[in-house]
C-alpha cells in the first residue's frame, strides 16, 4: 500500500479556512488490460504540494500537484519478446470534493471524497529483467513502446482526521482509476492498458487562524 504525508498550514478567510501542504511517500500501483498478460502490483514514489479548502462546516474541496511513479514491473505483452520492468513518471494535478462529519464532540471528523486528477507524462524507463538499472527509454520494439502524454484518472475514498484544538492528524485512503491507456502502441493496436493506484496518506494540519467550525 501507499503511505504519504501531508503538512498543511491553514490560513482562515471569509468563507473558510484554507490549507496547503505536502505529500509524500509510496504510491502502490497496477497495469491491467488487453495488452498486458502479467503485470506485478509495485510501489512507486508519490511527491507534491496540496491545497485544502473548507468552504462550509460540511464541505471541503482540495487540489494540488505531485510527481507520481506509476505503472508496474515484469510486464509482458503479446508480441513483445520477454519481459521488462517498467517505470513510468507522471505529473498529477489532483481535485476533490470531500464531505465532513464530525463526531465525538468534534475530535475527530470522517470525510469521504471523490475527485478526478490529470496525469502529464514526465517519462517511461525500462530495463531488462534482472538489469541493474532502469536507463532505457520505452520504445514499441522494447517493452510496451512510450508512455501517453496525458492520463485522466477518477479517484474516491475517506479521510479520518483527529482534531487537537486549531490543528489535526489523520489518515488518508484513496483508489484512483486510470481512463487512458498509458502505452501508445496498445492505443495504436485497438488494446488496453489501464493503470490503478491505492494510496494511504498520513495527514498533519497545523494550526490555522480563526475559530475552530466545531
């Protein structure tokens, strides 16, 4: 699974308080389509900045950025000789809505999300199996050829954070489904090859300004 951390500095406005922090940590990740025949579950690396918005006392809307290592190792698909290992690397730019329930006098405060987020290709590595090091580029004759230049994923999952006075730690748990697919030479041939991700982000709000909501 995926741990993050997110550290957030809130700023209190008209209409609600603001936070942005950063994210960091493991990001697990799958391939599956028409075009791949095998594909391991794989961490990769999760890194970027958030923004989180409470507009009421019951809804939040929350953006941001990150650089995400994505995609999966000892991939094989038809017509490829062997198999490789793969990395992709994508720059996400995340958003979601996120409802607020608080409970047990306000301490701790449960909040499902859905959200969407867009993936801009940074890079696709490959190496043989048992290869050192990842330091060839994704081609069709080698691997699965390059990665898509954009990958549009949808998101949904909770946030469950205990509240201290003006500041909070908690968990978040997300699953993100990929809606392109991440190899030009599947998309060329009619075939799928679709990403998933499962993350668990740690969450730490400092305090913010202004009265708590609860």
């Amino acid at each position: 699974m995926l741990a993050a951390v997110a550290l957030g500095a809130p700023i209190a406005g008209a209409h609600g308080q603001f936070a942005v922090g950063l994210n960091v940590g493991p990001s697990l990740t799958n391939l599956s389509g028409s075009y791949i025949d095998d594909s391991e579950l794989t961490a990769g690396i999760y890194l970027g900045a958030i923004g989180d918005w409470q507009i009421s006392r019951s809804w939040a809307v929350e953006f941001g950025f990150s650089s995400v290592q994505k995609g999966a190792f000892s991939v094989q698909a038809p017509g490829v000789d062997g198999a490789w290992d793969v990395k992709t690397n994508y720059l996400q730019i995340p958003l979601r809505v996120r409802y607020l329930i608080p409970f047990a006098d306000g301490t701790w405060v449960f909040g499902p999300f859905a959200g969407v987020s867009y993936s801009f290709a940074g890079g696709c590595k490959i190496r043989a199996p048992g290869a050192p090091v990842f330091d060839d580029e994704c081609t069709e004759e080698r691997a699965l050829g390059p990665s898509s230049g954009t990958d549009f994923m949808y998101s949904f999952g909770i946030v469950l954070d205990r509240i201290f006075g003006t500041s909070a730690f908690g968990v978040d748990i997300r699953y993100a489904r990929g809606t392109t697919d991440l190899f030009t030479a599947a998309a060329d041939e009619g075939l799928t090859s679709k990403t998933t991700a499962i993350d668990i982000k740690f969450r730490i709000i400092f305090p913010h300004f202004g009265e708590s909501r609860w």
